[in-house]
C-alpha cells in the first residue's frame, strides 16, 4: 500500500566532539622567590654559627694555654752575656765580631737604660749620651773608646790582631756587669741606707 505521507527524515545528530583531557594536569602553586629580607636573615644565622665557633675556639685555645707554664723572661743583661760569649766563636774574623759585639750593647743599653742606641750612628749616640746620668763620666769614656774601635774595623778595615779583640771582649763583658740592676731583696730585707759612721776627728 503506496502511502503518500511524506517520509519524516531526522537529521542524525553530529557527533559529539568532546576535546580530549588525557593531555591535560593541574594549575601549578607559583613558585615562591624569597625577597632581600630573606637573602639578610640566611646572612645573618651564617655570621652568627661563624662567630660562635670562633669564640669557641678562642675559649678552648686560652683554657689549653692555662695549662702550659709561662714563658721564661729573660732580662737584659744575661741576653748581653749570652750573646757577647756566641761572639768568641767570631774571634778570627774581626769586622763580623766587632759587629757582634757592637750591636749587642748598643741593644743592651736601649733595653736597660732606653738610649736609642742600634737606630743611630756612633757619633749621634755618644752625643746623647752626654746629658745621660745612667752612666758614670769613665763608663762613657771606655764605651765611647770601645764604639770607635768597632767603627774603624765596621767601615775602615781595620785588622786588629785577637788579643785586641779579646780586650774588647773584656770591656763589653765589664760594662754589662757594672750596669745590671742590683738584685732583689729577699722577701722581709731591707735596703741597709743607714749614713756610714762618722770618723772624730783627732785633735
């Protein structure tokens, strides 16, 4: 049976194109950048541990030198002695030992006595050495004598045989004694600065 109604068509639906999500992640938190205060907090905890530890190595450091003994001082005129008897050994060399000799009492009178001896020339020294109480007028003589020795065998080849040098030798050893300082008191002496006894005088 023929039917004239016309065919209803339907369009058929497209199909769906729904974007695939496979590909896809999550929004990231951003990244946090630390600003200067950051940068000045991290500097200051690292100079903090740093001066820690140093105070910790001065503390170990002082408390181990507590237990060592202290350093032996010696003074002036034994460091004289000692190094006017290494000078022997320079008796047949005479400018090494007048150098020997020379410098070390000039040192020795600047430790003992604060003349500025090994910074200035002889004549400069002995012309300070004038207004100087500290040595007797003969002292300054045989040291002003003994200084010029020394020069002419330094700076004008002066060839003095041993026994000359053995006479200085002599003198240097004479001056360091007459000038060491006198030495201490037993603990409870005193100081004998009675007046000597008057002499009557006769008639």
């Amino acid at each position: 049976m023929n039917t004239n109604s016309s065919a209803l068509i339907l369009p058929s639906s497209p199909t769906s194109t729904a974007p695939a999500t496979n590909g896809l992640h999550d929004i990231k938190a951003p990244v946090e950048i630390p600003n200067g205060w950051a940068w000045l907090g991290w500097t200051l905890g690292a100079l903090t541990v740093a001066a820690i530890a140093y105070w910790a190595w001065r503390y170990w450091q002082k408390r181990r030198a507590q237990g060592l003994p202290p350093e032996k001082i010696i003074p002036p005129h034994d460091r004289a002695r000692l190094r006017l008897r290494e000078a022997e050994a320079l008796l047949d060399q005479p400018k090494p030992f007048c150098i020997s000799v020379s410098d070390t009492i000039r040192v020795y009178l600047e430790e003992r006595f604060e003349l500025h001896a090994p910074e200035r020339t002889t004549e400069e020294f002995l012309y300070e050495l004038q207004s100087s109480h500290e040595l007797t007028p003969p002292q300054k003589e045989t040291l002003g004598e003994f200084l010029g020795v020394c020069d002419l065998v330094k700076f004008a080849r002066h060839e003095p045989v041993v026994a000359e040098l053995q006479a200085m030798l002599q003198v240097a050893n004479r001056l360091v004694n007459e000038t060491e300082p006198p030495p201490p008191l037993a603990p409870g002496a005193q100081a004998n600065t009675a007046a000597p006894p008057q002499v009557a005088a006769s008639n």
